[in-house]
C-alpha cells in the first residue's frame, strides 16, 4: 500500500499558495473563544463563534476544525522535502495470506465482551461531550480497559494523547513489532453528543460510535489472548472530540505527520452495530476520503475472512469521520461502515442510540475485519 503523497502534496501546496492566516490573528481570537473552521474542500477556513460551531453540530454539518492544527499544517506545507522523503515507504499491495494463523485469532472473537464494554459506556456518563468531566471520564474508562489487556503483555503499552484547549483525551494503545516497520493502526472516536443539546443532552453514543470503540476493545483482546507477536508494530487509537470537527484525529495525524512516521494503513472504524430491517446486512465501505488501493485490499479482506459481503458506499462528504484526517495528512485511509448511508442508525446523536439496541452479530463481523486488518498488514 503506498501513502497518499500526491493528494497531501496537491493538498498542502494549495494552502501554501492562499495568503496564510497571521500567528498573532490565530492567537488572539482562539483566546477570545473564536474557532478557525474548515468547511469545505478547496475553500478558506473560517473563524465561528462557540455558538456557532455548536448550531453546525445540532443540523450535522461536517467540518474540520483547524484552530489548533492550522500553522502545524502550513509548516508541513513548507517542508516538502520531509514529505517527500517519506515516499520511500512504498509497499507493494499484498493480498490475504494468513488464513491458516487468522482463523484461529477469529474463533477468539465474543460477543459478550463488547456488550459488557458498551453497557459500561452508555450507562455511566450522561453524554461524552469532549469538552467536559464527562467526556474526560470516558476518556479514562477506554484507559483503564485498554491498561488491563496491556498487563498481560510485555511487549504492549499504552497512554494519553493529550490535546490542547479541552478536558477529553484520546488513547493510543501499542503492541511492538519485532521490526521498526510502518504502523498499521485502527482508530474510533470515543466522544458521543446530542445533536439537539449537545453540551447537556443525554447522548449514550452506544451505536456512534460506541461500537467503534468496543470494536477496538476486542481486537485488542483478542490478539493479545491469541499471542500475536506481529513483525511490524500495530495501535488502536480511540480518539477525542471526532463529533466536534475531528479534533482528536486531527492532532494525532498531523503529530505522525510531522514526526515523519511511517504507517502502512489506517482503518477507521465509525459505527458497526446497525442495518435497517428488511435489507442486506453488508459491510459498506466509504467511496471517498479514502485511499483506492487499501480499499481494494479491505475488499479482499472482507471476501476472506467475514460472513456478510462488502458493497461500496455512497460518498460521506467532507470530514465525515476520523479516517478523512489520516487521508488530509497524506496516509493511506478506509472506514467501513455499518450499512449503505440510509440504511444506517437513524437514532445517532440522540438520546435512544442505546446498547440494546445493537445487533451484536452485525458488529462482530467488524471487530473481524479488524483484526484481520491488522493481522494481515503486520504479521
């Protein structure tokens, strides 16, 4: 799998060309509580108010928001030659080749432990607003879950990621290679909102992206309870803030980005617990934001290794999850999804999207491909 250079390339130079925003104009009206927003591709972004950054919430507009990020992605934008030394990390696109191990690690994968996870989650806080005690007790829930498998495994560690301006953090869960080879990660976002109220309303998050994180949570489980000492090194990121502009996302990608580390690929795992009733249970993969190549690959992943087929989704739009930050700073990026966008989880973002309402057969199949992802890429 080979990074997306060009479009970071085209990307980053198109912002260098726009006159930049000023340091001090950044400073001062980020003090003043002003948010710098981007909303479209191509466009400038612009600075909002608290007030208005929350009404593009409540009506689901998608958005990245930049105020932290914005002079880090105008200095990668000058330093090219970095970026283009990082191209030297090209693979050649594999193809599944580790049935005979991986059948093993799946028969490991529970329903059981997903739930308990996830029941946990959604009873405990009201909402996981980032910006909030409660967001940051979600944040140390998914820590103290994650530091439990870590103890069994010496080649596993795990922390904070923390990040500047809001109380939530994201978590980075690690298991060395024997190599220093190109990471392959899988991420969630751990934050959940009430699009109506979403400093104060009730938001158990249980299908968004509640089963993301609990996805994460039994791969890691699992692979660490099969042995799996893998050759290059693998991380599960559940992530803050992704519902308030991909905060979380945003940062972590950017700091890979700067640090000049190599990743071989990224899965983003947004909601897996849902398909209509009367249609085909699919797993539905994201036609844009996304690199054409590592999709192919999932595809190949699905046919192998899960029991429902894949179907390509209708585009998402501009930053519709945490997988659009890892394909802006130039990684290669896939995000399956529960189910073609109209047969999904009409009850996210409001206070019924609760656990017993997940089918719990549908997200398993998710939690496979996961682990074969990973398997598979870092084996």
């Amino acid at each position: 799998m080979k990074l997306s250079y060009g479009l970071l390339l085209s990307a980053l130079s198109a912002l260098a060309l726009a006159a930049p925003l000023a340091q001090d104009e950044i400073k001062q009206n980020a003090a003043s509580g002003l948010r710098l927003l981007s909303l479209e591709d191509g466009a400038e972004p612009v600075w909002k108010t608290a007030d208005e950054k929350l009404e593009l919430m409540k009506t689901g507009t998608k958005f990245f928001d930049v105020t932290e990020t914005y002079e880090r992605k105008q200095a990668l934008a000058a330093n090219k030659a970095k970026m283009v030394a990082r191209e030297t990390c090209l693979r050649t696109d594999p193809t599944p080749s580790h049935q005979s191990e991986l059948y093993g690690a799946l028969n490991l994968i529970a329903a059981e432990p997903m739930q308990a996870y996830l029941d946990e989650l959604t009873s405990t806080f009201n909402n996981r607003y980032y910006n909030s005690s409660t967001g940051k007790a979600a944040s140390d829930y998914v820590l103290k879950v994650a530091n439990q498998f870590a103890n069994t495994h010496d080649l596993v560690s795990v922390s904070k990621f923390e990040h500047s301006g809001f109380e939530q953090y994201s978590v980075i869960a690690r298991i060395e290679g024997s190599t220093d080879g190109p990471v392959t990660i899988i991420g969630a976002h751990l934050d959940a909102i009430n699009s109506q109220d979403p400093v104060n309303g009730r938001a158990p998050g249980a299908d968004d992206d509640g089963t993301g994180v609990v996805n994460l949570m039994e791969g890691m489980r699992t692979l660490i309870n099969f042995g799996f000492a893998p050759t290059m090194p693998i991380e599960f990121h559940w992530y803050a803030a992704g519902d308030a502009g991909l905060l979380g996302s945003q940062d972590v990608a950017t700091k890979y980005a700067e640090d000049g580390i190599e990743v071989r690929g990224f899965m983003e795992l947004e909601r897996s617990g849902y398909y209509a009733s009367g249609t085909k249970q699919v797993i539905a993969l994201q036609a844009d934001n996304v690199d054409a190549d590592l999709n192919e690959f999932v595809k190949s992943l699905v046919d192998t290794y899960a029991d429902i087929p894949w179907v390509m989704n209708t585009p998402c739009g501009y930053a519709c999850a945490d997988h659009a930050s890892w394909t802006a700073a130039g990684f290669a990026a896939v995000s399956p999804y529960e189910a073609i966008t109209g047969d999904d989880n009409p009850k996210a973002h409001t206070e019924n999207d609760i656990s017993r309402g997940i089918d719990w057969g549908h997200s398993i199949q998710f939690t496979k491909l996961a682990v074969s992802f990973l398997y598979e890429l870092a084996a």
